[in-house]
C-alpha cells in the first residue's frame, strides 16, 4: 500500500523526534553515569582509612630504703650560750661545723653522718623528693632542738642514673641555751618519699 506525500511526511517527522528523543535519552544518561561516578569517587574519598598499633610498657616502681641514720655526734656548748648550732653536710663524708662556743668532743670515736637513703627504680628516669623542712630532737628533761633538713639532691631534681641514687640528709640543729646533757632523738622516724616524674 502506498503512501501519500502527506502521510510519508508525517512518518519522517515521527522517526525523526524518536530518534532526538533517544539522543536527549543518550545524554541523560551520560550525564547520570558522569554524575554517579563523581559521587562514587567522593564518597570513597570521605572515607579513607588509615591503621595503627598500639603499646604498653611496663617500668620498675620507684622504691626507696634506709642505709644509715643520721648522727650529730657528741656536743658540748658553753653555758648561757645562745643561738649555737651544728651543722651537719649532706654528703657521704658529713663534715660536721660548728658555732664558736660549740665543740665536738671524741670527733674520732662518735663519727657525725648524714642519714643516707638509696632509690632504685628505670634507669635514667627522673624523679621528685618529699621530706620535712624540719624535725624536732627531744630529750627526757631538755628542751627540744629542732633541725633543719638538706639533702644533697634537689627536691624536683633526683635522676635515676644507671638505675639508682644515693640520698644524703644532714641539716642544722639549733641548741638551746644551758641545754641539759643527756641523749636527745627524734619521737618517730621522720619520712623521705619518692615519686617518678
């Protein structure tokens, strides 16, 4: 059956607005894929990922002990003397100094020490000190003396090298006017606390 030039014309125009709609088709899509592969790459982005490990390490605690007690020695002051004292150095060899009207008899039998303490713990780690500012020497009938502690390591300044140091505490006593002759000593041991940094 033959068409008219009419119809044919309508037919031609019918094909060729299918085939403009399949090209606008063709694009969208184009278009859609682009997109989603945009969409894809930023999510991937937003959520990279990246690992890590984790450890502990366990150290030796910090310990402290006692190896000698402190020792002023024997000491004899002038009568009515007032605000002598003795001095007693923070060091291995504690040199014990004096007032002038202050001796120190049998230097040679009763030897004058610093208390002496060792702290062990992790090599080279660095560590703080606590200890009294002062404490008291009581007798059965004197007056109190009260002493004034040093050491030879710095409260915030104590270093474990190799693993360990050694604490020295002397101090200065001060000694009471015509203070009574007998043996004075502390009421309780006074403390020395150690803590690493």
């Amino acid at each position: 059956m033959l068409l008219s030039d009419p119809e044919r014309k309508a037919n031609l125009q019918e094909i060729n607005n299918l085939k403009n709609k399949m090209k606008n088709l063709t694009k969208v899509f184009a278009v859609a894929i682009t997109m989603f592969g945009f969409a894809t790459s930023s999510f991937a982005q937003a959520n990279a990922t990246a690992s890590a490990s984790a450890t502990a390490t366990i150290i030796a605690p910090i310990a402290i002990v006692k190896n000698t007690d402190m020792v002023f020695g024997n000491i004899v002051v002038q009568p009515l003397a007032a605000g002598q004292t003795v001095t007693l150095d923070a060091a291995a060899v504690a040199n014990a100094s004096h007032s002038p009207l202050v001796t120190l008899p049998n230097y040679g039998i009763v030897t004058p020490t610093a208390a002496e303490f060792t702290v062990t713990g992790a090599t080279d780690y660095t560590y703080t000190l606590e200890y009294p500012a002062t404490i008291s020497l009581a007798g059965a009938t004197g007056i109190d003396m009260s002493v004034a502690l040093t050491c030879n390591v710095e409260k915030t300044a104590g270093v474990l090298a190799e693993g360990s140091e050694t604490l020295y505490i002397g101090g200065t006593l001060s000694l009471g006017t015509d203070q009574v002759a007998e043996v004075y000593t502390t009421a309780s041991d006074f403390d020395v606390t150690v803590n690493y940094n």
